[in-house]
C-alpha cells in the first residue's frame, strides 16, 4: 500500500481528473484496507480539529446507500472498512469523500449544464485581426486564422475559453470568486486578473503562453509551470513535454502589427507575419529559413517588412496573388 499515492488519487478524483480505469483501481485499494492502513491515509491529527459540515439524515442515508451500491457483495467485513474510510474522508476539509460519492451525479450535472450553456464561437479569416469583449469585461484579440469558443454566460466555478486555432491576447477580467480559465489542445491555462498570450496553429510545433502582465499557471496532464511577466511556456506536440521557452520580449504585440525578432530563424519569423498579414511564404532554398533576423517593426505595410527583411536575408521575392514566392539572391558573376 502507498499511503501517499492513494491520496493523490483522491485528490485527482476530488477534482474530476482521474480516468474511469484508476477510479475502479482506487476503489478496489480501498476495499482492501486494514483499519492501520486506514490511519496512516487518514491521519486523526489532520482533520480532529476540524468543524465538519452538518449532513441531513436524508443525505446521510443516500451517502450509506451510494457506498454500499458500490462495493462488491464479499462481506461485511469488506463493506465495514469500505464504510470507514468513507467516514473518514467526509471529515476531511477538501471534501474527497462527497466528491467520490457523487461523482458520477456530478459528472452527469456537468454534462446537463454544459449542455444549457450555449457556447459562441468566432473566427478571423487570413491577416483579418479582431476584438471581442466578454460579459465580464475581459477583452480578447485575436491574430488572423483563429478560431474562439467562449460561454455565452460564465456558469460553473470557472469562466472558460476556449482557443480551438490560431493565436490571441487575452485582458482578463477581475472576478476572484469565479477565476478564469482558457484552454487549447490539451492545456490548461489558469489566470486572475493577468494578460497573456495564447498561441496554438496546427503547423506550429508546439503550443506557446506568454505573460504581459500578472501571472499564470499553465498545465497539461500532471506537470505545471508558473509564468510571470516576459516568461514563455510551451507544450510540445510531439513528445507531450512542457518546458520554459525563450523569453517572449512583447507578448500580444501583433495586434498593434508590431513585431520583433532577436535572432530568430527566418522560417519563424514569416510564421509570424503570416497569419497577421495573411500571406502565404514559399521558400524555395529551405536552407534560408534558417538565417538569423534581428529587426524590430511597428505599424508598417507588409510590402516594406518583406523589403527590409528580403535585405537583411539576402534573398529575392515575387508576389503571385496571396503567396510570396523567396529564392536566394543569385551570386554575382566575376568580371574575367
């Protein structure tokens, strides 16, 4: 028995992240625990001195009914510990106990309700920017190519977004009874009153958040990482890691079509202007995405970025309708 291990499971089952599979394992632990076993996860020193929250008779006896439903018929023994440690776990401030009970009725309340909300999606087409402010009056920019869920009303504990594709800038809102949430792929973002950058479009190799202002937690699965103002993190696609990036100078920047690149490859750098501009950028000589930029450009057309940048990477380009096609500048031919 890992004393340890089983009360992060209830932690995880609490907060409704464990899978149905560790649910039906965590259950069979529980069923074969020794009343030691029992005061060792569920020590009388952390929960003695705390008030416990009144139950009705009513509930009471749908509590002892939900728990004898689900344990298997072996005995009563079997059954009396089972039921210990449910009377153990009731007295425990986090309220594991309710949540393991009810947690198949609560799952089934968060389908019904999620169900009643009815979700708002916009979108921006290529190079298109857009803003929308929420009841809240939390604002979101969104950079071209991008696709946004939001609630139509804020219901739950949580005010959730959704990025779905593409990148935006989010200005949260204030609400410290109803924190705010936004979520792409399979990360989580956790915020209060902050701003930051979300970006995630199907070509880029990895989902990125940076801080402006404030601080988030950025999740996936079982791993986290807190970010301050000019931190990046990034959530591989490839191998599921989340790691720190580099520090991401002006996050958001593109809504006021600025952009700065420090060194950057070439290839990330047109990524960039991409989706704000709405161009697309064949690179003939691969082996030019990855020169070095270092330039810094504000407010200006995107006839003159690709100017100045066609100079610094000493390459050529034509325009055929929406695609920029790039070669490298053919050397010049020694005069004999």
């Amino acid at each position: 028995m890992d004393p340890q291990h089983i009360r992060h499971q209830l932690r995880q089952l609490s907060a409704g992240t464990l899978s149905e599979a560790d649910q039906e394992l965590l259950r069979e632990r529980l069923e074969l625990l020794e009343p030691a076993d029992i005061d060792i996860i569920f020590p009388e020193k952390e929960w003695a001195e705390t008030v416990p929250f009144h139950i009705s008779p009513i509930e009471q006896q749908t509590v002892y009914s939900s728990i004898m439903a689900q344990v298997r018929p072996s005995s009563r023994v079997v059954r009396m510990r089972w039921l210990r440690a449910a009377c153990a776990l009731l007295l425990i401030t986090t309220g594991a106990l309710t949540a393991m009970i009810f947690w198949r009725n609560a799952e089934a309340e968060k389908v019904r309700m999620a169900a009643a909300v009815r979700s708002l999606t916009f979108s921006t087409g290529a190079g298109e920017h857009r803003l929308v402010t929420l009841s809240d009056k939390t604002r979101i920019w969104m950079n071209g190519a991008t696709v946004l869920e939001v609630p139509e009303t804020f219901t739950g504990d949580y005010r959730t977004v959704r990025l779905h594709e593409g990148e935006i800038f989010i200005e949260a809102g204030i609400d410290p009874g109803k924190p705010f949430r936004a979520e792409m792929d399979s990360v989580t973002v956790d915020v209060l009153g902050t701003s930051f950058n979300m970006r995630n479009y199907y070509t880029d190799p990895g989902a990125s958040v940076s801080v402006a202002t404030g601080k988030v937690a950025m999740r996936h699965s079982n791993r986290s990482l807190i970010l301050t103002p000019g931190k990046t993190g990034i959530w591989s696609k490839y191998d599921g890691s989340l790691l720190p990036g580099k520090p991401a100078g002006k996050p958001g920047s593109w809504k006021h079509r600025e952009f700065h690149f420090d060194g950057e490859p070439l290839g990330e750098a047109l990524a960039v202007l991409e989706h704000s501009f709405g161009y697309r950028y064949h690179v003939k000589d691969k082996r030019l995405l990855m020169r070095p930029v270092k330039a810094a450009f504000r407010d200006q057309s995107h006839a003159d970025v690709l100017r100045i940048l066609a100079a610094m990477g000493r390459f050529r380009y034509e325009q055929r309708d929406s695609t920029i096609i790039i070669t490298a500048n053919t050397p010049a031919t020694p005069i004999h």
